[in-house]
C-alpha cells in the first residue's frame, strides 16, 4: 500500500509563501483549515478509474468559415 502524502502546517505555509502570500496574516489559520477541508473531499476522486479515456481539449480554435 502506498503511503498517503501528508500535508501539514509547514508544508501549507511554505507553499503559501511561495505563492506569494503573507504567511505572517491572521487569516493564514483559517486558510489552513479550509485548505484540509477541501484536500479531504477530493480524496474520493481517486476512486474513480479512469482508464481508456481521455481528456476533453479544452481549448478549440474557431474554425475558419468564409469557405
């Protein structure tokens, strides 16, 4: 079984100073618990497989229609 990442407090401030954040702000906290939140309800998308398929484009150039 494969050892699930963690992502802690430390790793949440250093990738938000990378980001650009102040990470000295009172609302990193909330930031931090909202973060772990959403982290956790993206856990079951790894349930689903999705083998076979690919990826929509998403970007679709106009086509040309004078012709």
């Amino acid at each position: 079984m494969a050892m699930e990442p963690s992502f802690d407090h430390q790793a949440f401030l250093h990738l938000a100073k990378e980001a650009g954040l102040d990470i000295h702000s009172p609302h990193m906290n909330e930031l931090f618990s909202y973060t772990q939140v959403v982290l956790t309800s993206l856990k079951s998308l790894h349930d689903y497989s999705v083998a076979g398929f690919e990826p929509d484009m998403a970007f679709s150039p106009p086509r040309d229609q004078s012709g």
